[in-house]
C-alpha cells in the first residue's frame, strides 16, 4: 500500500519547483515531474518525485539515479534540506560553459 497520494507527490513537486525558481532556476512542473531549464539546452534535467525500492519518495535524475544519498532518503523531502537539493540539482544544470573555439 501506497503512503503518498498523486496529490501528496504532485504537492512535494510544487514545493520543490518554487523553490528551484526562488534560487534563479527556470523550473517548470509537470505532474510529479520538474523540467529544469539549463545554461544551455544540452543541461536541461527532468526529475521526478516517486517512491523508491522501500516505499520512500525520493527525487530520481531522468536517467534514474536518486538525487543525493541513499542513506538520507527521509531528509529529500524536509523543509530544512530544500537548499541543499537545490544546490545539488543547481551543480548539474549550471555548469558553466567553455567559449566557442576552444
């Protein structure tokens, strides 16, 4: 049995995209998908909000990997640990690009 209703994901979705966008990110939800524009096109990343192996929700890159580690799967989804999911989804989409010609 599910613990999180597509309301509750869709909800944690919300959350995380404002505050991706309160950070300088151009974020747009979609369900329980979060579309984050990069610095270039080739940097755009989809996350998603969906339950793990255990029944947790935790924040899974596009190709599937849990943002963060395992061991702090309870901690994705607190206010208090918002900025460092951020920061860790900010490292991936703004990386900096070299000047054409290099």
């Amino acid at each position: 049995m599910n613990r999180y209703t597509s309301e509750d994901i869709r909800a944690y979705a919300k959350w995380l995209t404002q505050e991706c966008q309160a950070a300088g990110l151009r974020a747009e939800q979609y369900g329980a998908e979060i579309f984050i524009h990069g610095a270039s096109n080739h940097l755009s990343e989809r996350i998603a909000c969906r339950p793990d192996a255990q029944g947790d929700l935790r924040w899974h890159w596009s190709w599937g990997v849990p943002i963060g580690r395992v061991d702090d799967s309870a901690r994705l989804l607190d206010v208090d640990d918002v900025q460092e999911l951020v920061r860790s989804i900010s490292k991936v989409v703004c990386v900096p690009l070299r000047p054409s010609g290099m």
